[in-house]
C-alpha cells in the first residue's frame, strides 16, 4: 500500500514555523520523496525563507550518495581526514588538558544548563555568553558582545553569524552576532561557543594564525559540541559556513574522539544530537572500535 500524501500534507500543514524548519535542519535525512515534497509546499505557502528550499535539495543529495557509498564498517569521514581530526584532537587535547576535557560537564539545550528566557532580545544572547564564556574558563567581563545586521555579513569574514575581532586597547575581547541569530536559542550557544574558541585559541595566544576547524573542534573540549554539531548540517548545506568548517561528518568522528577520551560509550549528551550528526557517531565509534583506533594511546 502506498503513502497516502493526503495524510503527509495534512501533518505538515498542522506543524508550526519552527517545527517545519527544526525539520529540515535537524530530522530530514530519511524523509520520503513524499513528505519532501509536502515540505516544499509548506515552505511556499508559508512564505519562509527560499534558502530553505537549497537546504532540501543538499539534503536529497547528500542521502543519495550516501546510499551509493555507504559502508556499514566504514568511516564516514575520508582517510585524510581522519587522520587530520585526530591529529588535531590530540593537539588540542595538549593545550586544554586531558583530565581537563575528562572532567568538565558537557552542557545540553535544557533549562538547567541554560537558565535563560530566550525572547529573541540581546539581553537573552548577553546571558548566554555569560553562561558560554564561564563554561569555557574565560571571564565574560572581559568580552564585549555587540550586534549587526543581517546585511553586513555579505562584505565581512567570519562564523556564518558571528566574527571574532580580537583584543581592543581597552584590553576587552570584541565579537559580534548577527541580529537574525537572536530568534534561535541554540544557534546563539553555538555562534558564542565559536567566537569564545578564537579567544580561546587567539586572543590567550596559545595559536599565533586562525584555524576555523581547530576553533569549531574547541567548542567540544569546552562541553558545547552539541551545539556547534547541531548546527554544523544547517550552516554547511544553505551556503552560509565558509570554507574550512567542519562538516556533520567531521562532527561525528571528533565527537566521537572526544568520547572516547572520556570513556563513555553512550554518553547521556549523545540523545541531544540530531539525526545526522548522531548518526555519524554511531559509526565512528563502530569504525573505531573494528579498527582498533584509540585516541588515549597517543595521550
């Protein structure tokens, strides 16, 4: 029997805004061509944002090369690349600390972690830094967060949604967040988490040259991959991340490195990962563990 496409289109009609786009950004992999094609419908008739619509057809893509190559036992990264993530991760793991990363708390999107009315206001994103730059053993008295808008990221370098602009003469650390970022909680962890990584990295020279890679896989050293990972699908596949960034799978095999190191196999932070990323790390973990692959040999 097939789909009836009445019953596709009558649940998508009844989701809201934001479940439609939490859709597409962090459950569509999997979907049927039908319910693809009933999201395409709602995306028109809602009048959301057409980039929405790239996202869908990067997604469809990517699923269908994945079924072309897929390999149960393989790794969903290229050789090159893992070698080079795991290169990485023992580097960073030499400037942060291995009992360091083993014992600091990976924080969730959950109230408990973020006590924050988010209200799509600054005051939500300056709370949140508080938060993020604590968590990161960086005091935020001395970072000084502004604002821009939405059309200055087109002539600027930077995290899509955020930039990094170093150490001012008033000694303050600056960085900035695009207004448009305010409406979504966890992209607003995610692009402060970034932006804390170059002070991390930059501004307490413990790097001399930027690394955007080195900065993402930061954020997992410091307890917020999750939500750098989240939203690595979404940067990466609408054309806002730059070259350089880590793509979902790179999330998944560093995430799952960072498991590793802390010896937990199902960590309670894994059910917070969207489908894709999470995805990723169930195979690297299988990759690892039929490859012998242990980070903490190296340590």
């Amino acid at each position: 029997m097939g789909i009836d496409i009445k019953y596709v289109r009558e649940y998508y009609q009844g989701l809201t805004n934001e479940a439609i786009i939490k859709i597409l950004t962090h459950e569509a992999k999997g979907l049927t061509n039908e319910a693809m094609s009933v999201v395409r419908e709602e995306i028109s008739r809602r009048n959301l944002d057409p980039q929405l619509h790239a996202l869908v057809n990067a997604q469809q893509q990517i699923e269908e090369e994945e079924m072309k190559t897929f390999d149960p036992d393989g790794s969903p990264v290229e050789e090159e690349e893992r070698l080079w993530l795991e290169e990485a991760f023992i580097y960073l793991v030499s400037l942060f600390g291995k009992a360091e990363t083993q014992r600091r708390k990976v924080l969730v999107p959950d109230r408990r972690d973020f006590p924050i009315r988010y209200d799509g206001s600054e005051r939500c994103a300056i709370e949140t830094l508080h938060v993020v730059a604590r968590q990161m053993e960086t005091d935020p008295v001395h970072i000084k967060l502004d604002f821009y808008d939405e059309d200055l990221r087109v002539i600027t370098d930077g995290t899509p949604g955020g930039m990094y602009w170093g150490k001012q003469e008033s000694g303050h650390f600056e960085i900035s967040m695009a207004l448009r970022i305010l409406h979504e909680p966890e992209e607003i962890v995610s692009i402060l988490a970034h932006e804390v990584a170059h002070i991390k990295l930059l501004g307490e020279n413990r790097m001399e040259d930027n690394d955007e890679k080195l900065t993402d896989m930061t954020t997992i050293f410091f307890g917020l991959g999750v939500f750098t990972a989240n939203s690595a699908f979404k940067t990466f596949n609408t054309g806002w991340s730059q070259s350089g960034y880590l793509t979902q799978m790179e999330w998944g095999y560093a995430l799952a490195l960072f498991a590793q190191l802390r010896n937990e196999d199902e960590p309670a932070w894994l059910e917070h990962l969207c489908t894709n990323v999470r995805a990723d790390y169930s195979q690297s973990r299988h990759f690892m563990k039929l490859n012998g692959i242990d980070i903490l040999r190296h340590l």
